[in-house]
C-alpha cells in the first residue's frame, strides 16, 4: 500500500487512472478489516460500510482503468447497480434475514465488475504501450474466479462452516485470499508502473535535451549542439573545416516579403542544404541567415572546395516559398583546425574573416582564411 502511495506521487502525471486504483486499493483494505472483525454482517455499521467500501472500491478500480485507457467511464452505471445490490441486502437483512444471499448477491456484484474490468483491459491488449493492462486483466479475472468459488461454497453450505486451518471459517479464508491476490497484484503493478515511468521520464528528459539543442525554425542543430560536436572532434584531435554561410541579399527579401515570408526562405533553405549533405556531414543554424557546415574528412582544400559548390549549386537552382521563386545564392567562409587555430573562439573568428572578405568582394563566394590571410601578407 506505501508503494502504492509512493507511485501515486511519482507517476500519476504519467498514468491517469493511479488515484483512483490507490483510492481503491484503500477503501477494499477497509471493507476486509470490518468483514474480519464481524464476518456474518450482522451489526448494522459493518453491514452498511463494509458491503459499500467493496462496492465503491470496484468502482474505482474500474474508473482508474478506464482513465489510463481514456475510455468511456462506466463508474456511474456500477453505482446505480450498487444501490439495487444494496437494496436487496437491506431487503434481506431487515425483512428476511439471510446472510447467505446477502454474500451471494455482493459476490455477484463484484464478478460483474472486475469481469467488466477484465474485459475492457483486453480489448487494448494489441496497442502498444499497454503491456501493463495484462495485471489489470489478471486482476479481474482472479477475483471473479474467487468470487465464483465463494458462491460455490456457499450454496453448498460449506462457507459459513469452520475449515481445518486453525479454526478460521472458509468465508474467511476467501476473502483473505482476495486481499492477499489484490496486494500481491497491486505490487507488480506499481514495480511496473515505476519501471515504465523511469523509461518515460528518460525519454522525456532525453527529448528535452533534444529540444534545447534544436533550432526552433529550421529544426537544425543549434549553437548548443554545434559547440558540443565540435568540442568532440577537438578532443578527439581530428581535423575538420569549419564552413560558414551566409545567404546574399537575405535582407532585401524581408523588406520586399515581409518576415514571415523571410523565415519560410530559412527553413527551405535549411531544408535543401540538408537534404544534400553527407551522412558525416554536419549542419547547424548559427543565428540569423547564417549557417555552419562542419566536415571532418576531406583530402585536401580542394576537393573541400569542390565539396562545397557542389552543395551550393543544388541551393542556388533555386527554391519555393508560397508560390514565389527564389534564386538563393550564398557567400561561405572556411577556416581550418588545427591550420587556423587551437580553439573555437578562434575558429569562429577565422571563418568570419573569411566570410567578411566574401561579403566584400561581390558575394556569392567560397574563401578560406588561409588564401585571404596570404593576400593580407
């Protein structure tokens, strides 16, 4: 039962429906307590809320499941049933008093829920994700087969005698037994509901992770992930280009289209340049109308080169956005580890360098800082 409360707390965000099986759990618990100090029902208190924690704990058992399964709530319909159940009891209580049908009648009322339990929680048997609907099937299914033998028992007039097993009356015996078979139910249910929510909440955080080193607009890489690649090829002392792009005249099509217009261009943009990268290849937003392109396994400046205008040919064939053709063209600076620096701060700056020169000298470029910083000398 602590577990129980203890997953409540940590996984009913997770599973809806939790609340109302540990409500349940609880209210059962109660009625088994009041039936072990007075079996036979015959003190008014008892009879009253004992035969109503039972028939309210099926209820929420059975609205617990249909909330994890967001199915119709059927809880009204066994409370209607409940009060007819509860009517007769009165009637053979008060009227005639025979405890024997007045056990047959809430044995019957608990098959027919947990049956009812059973059945829906096998219809989403073949849906993944809900494994776990197995334990709820298990559930019902035991109870209403110990309930049945209750009935057995008791129409053969052996329940209210005494059993061989220290004096303890075979009534009892099947109740404790329910007890037992629900505790030992709810146990495996709440070690696998804890289970499944560490593997959702891994998830979870592992998809936030995601998220936060995603760009929100193109969905590339962003400057968090494009640090932490980098960071991992230093480490790992291997060469790589360090490409920036930058799309001409990007400007002028937010002035002419206005900005939403502009961010579609964006997102083509990303799109096409990804869709025509290598698999090693990797390709990040920097900010703005600026890209970075990273490669790690070129042979030489010149075939990086070819490489690159390569890529950005496929961009400059030009793309759509709401109907209207844009001829994309694009001005890149390189700048080499370990050629041109030992950090990134450095890097970045050398590959701006190369890219200013671009943007200076006509655009629609590629340079390399190694060639603009030869020019300089």
């Amino acid at each position: 039962m602590i577990s129980l409360i203890f997953t409540n707390l940590y996984a009913n965000h997770i599973y809806k429906g939790i609340r109302q099986w540990l409500y349940g759990s609880v209210l059962f618990f109660f009625a088994v307590l009041i039936y072990s100090f007075d079996p036979t029902q015959t003190q008014e208190i008892n009879f009253i809320f004992g035969n109503t924690a039972v028939a309210f704990s099926m209820v929420l058992f059975s609205h617990g499941t249909t909330k994890f399964l967001d199915h119709e709530n059927d809880s009204k319909e066994l409370s209607l049933l409940y009060l007819v159940v509860f009517g007769l009891l009165c009637v053979f209580k008060y009227i005639n008093n025979q405890v024997e049908i007045r056990q047959v009648l809430m044995s019957f009322y608990v098959i027919y829920a947990m049956l009812r339990l059973a059945f829906v929680s096998f219809k989403y048997f073949d849906k993944p994700g809900f494994n776990y609907l197995k334990i709820h099937f298990a559930l019902g299914l035991g109870i209403s087969i110990l309930h049945t033998l209750r009935i057995v028992l008791i129409l053969l007039g052996i329940a209210p005698q005494t059993s061989n097993l220290f004096g303890v009356k075979y009534d009892e015996l099947i109740l404790a037994s329910i007890a037992l078979y629900i505790t030992v139910m709810i146990a495996i249910m709440t070690v696998y509901i804890n289970y499944k929510s560490t593997g959702i909440l891994k998830n979870e955080r592992h998809n936030l992770e995601l998220e936060s080193m995603t760009d929100y607009l193109t969905q590339l890489p962003n400057r968090r992930m494009l640090q932490s690649y980098l960071s991992n090829l230093m480490s790992k002392h291997k060469r790589f280009a360090l490409i920036i792009t930058d799309v001409d005249g990007f400007k002028d099509i937010n002035d002419q289209y206005g900005h939403d217009i502009g961010d579609l261009v964006l997102k083509e943009y990303a799109r096409v340049l990804n869709q025509h990268k290598r698999q090693q290849d990797f390709i990040a937003r920097y900010g703005g109308d600026e890209f970075i392109i990273v490669i790690d396994d070129y042979e030489t400046n010149d075939t990086l080169e070819k490489n690159l205008k390569s890529k950005l040919a496929e961009v400059a064939t030009g793309i759509e956005v709401a109907s209207i053709q844009f001829r994309i063209k694009t001005s890149v600076g390189v700048a080499l580890y370990p050629t041109d620096g030992l950090t990134l701060d450095e890097l970045f700056k050398k590959a701006d360098s190369a890219l200013y020169h671009v943007k200076s000298n006509g655009k629609n470029q590629i340079a390399f800082y190694q060639d603009i910083k030869s020019e300089r000398i």
